[in-house]
C-alpha cells in the first residue's frame, strides 16, 4: 500500500511538474508574432530648405506580421517653429526590417517608407502636396510587455517633384512612446 501511494504520488507530481514546465516556455515555431502597436511621437525636422527646424508632434502604427514582416505607417504634423509660416506634414507607410537586437529589450530597425508630404510656404505664397519617399531607422526599447519606448528614430526624405520640377530632401529625428493592442 505504501508503494502504490508512493507511485500515485510520483505521478501526480509529475503530472504538475510537467504542466507547469510546459507553461514557462513556448516553442518558437508555435509562438503567434502578430502584433499591433499605436504609438505617439514628438519630432524635430529640417525643411530641407535651410529655414528654421521644424517641430511638431505625430503618431504611429506598428504592425508585426511575423519577425521580418512588419509593416509602418505613421503621419507627422511639424507646426511649431515655423518660418513666416513655412510647415510640413507626413502621411507615410512602407515595410520595416529589424536590423539587430542589443540584448534583449532592445531592437534596432531599417525602414523604406512613401507617401505624401504636404507643405504650406512662408508669407502666404501658398501650399502643395508632393510624393515622398522617406528612408531611415530606429532604436525601441521594450519597457513592459505592452509599453515600448522609441528612443530615437531618424527619417531622411526625398521629395522627388517639388518646385519647378527641383527635389527636396527634409530630414529629422523623432522620439515617442507606443501600446500595444493586439
């Protein structure tokens, strides 16, 4: 009798043992990466036309199909600072690349964006809206499961028909806390 309690209970712990270990770690081919995170960012931008720096506040959506698929849209409305009434806004979305983890809350990402840069020119002469294409990166510190830190994100952009047919290459940084929801 006191083997059989001895066996039952060998089991039972094992049993609970075994579920409890199968709880700590997930597989990674069976770990499902689909995520969305929206997110709020303050930036600093140079016109690209020698004005004054630009700064303005903007939002961002993150989307994580899987670990090399992801895709970023993000819109950016730069009005503070302006010169004589020169500011610009970004509507802009393309693919995003992880680039190298820096241990293990720290990702570091490549991005290539297009869109629509709007821009409304100093005194009043008027305004426009141009295609864009923007190329950059950015560092994300994940501070929680769901809260990540974008400590810095830098954006260089190329605004192939501006003026006259000239091209325009605004530039900046951008810093901005995002959630995740799904």
């Amino acid at each position: 009798m006191r083997r059989s309690a001895f066996v039952f209970l060998l089991f039972l712990f094992l049993g609970f043992a075994a579920r409890s270990a199968g709880a700590q770690a997930v597989e990674s081919a069976d770990t499902g990466t689909f995520s969305v995170s929206v997110g709020g960012m303050a930036s600093g931008f140079d016109p690209g036309q020698g004005h004054n720096v630009l700064i303005g506040a903007g939002t961002y959506v993150d989307v994580h199909f899987t670990h090399w698929v992801q895709l970023e849209g993000e819109a950016r409305w730069l009005r503070w600072n302006q010169y004589y009434g020169l500011h610009e806004d970004h509507y802009l979305i393309g693919p995003r690349v992880p680039v190298m983890r820096i241990g293990g809350k720290t990702q570091v990402y490549g991005k290539a964006m297009f869109g629509l840069g709007k821009e409304t020119f100093p005194f009043g002469y008027g305004y426009g809206s141009f295609s864009a294409l923007a190329f950059g990166g950015s560092m994300d510190y994940r501070m929680s499961r769901r809260v990540t830190l974008r400590a810095i994100d830098f954006e260089w952009q190329y605004w192939p028909k501006w003026l006259n047919n000239k091209s325009l290459y605004p530039y900046g940084i951008s810093a901005g806390v995002a959630y995740r929801v799904f």
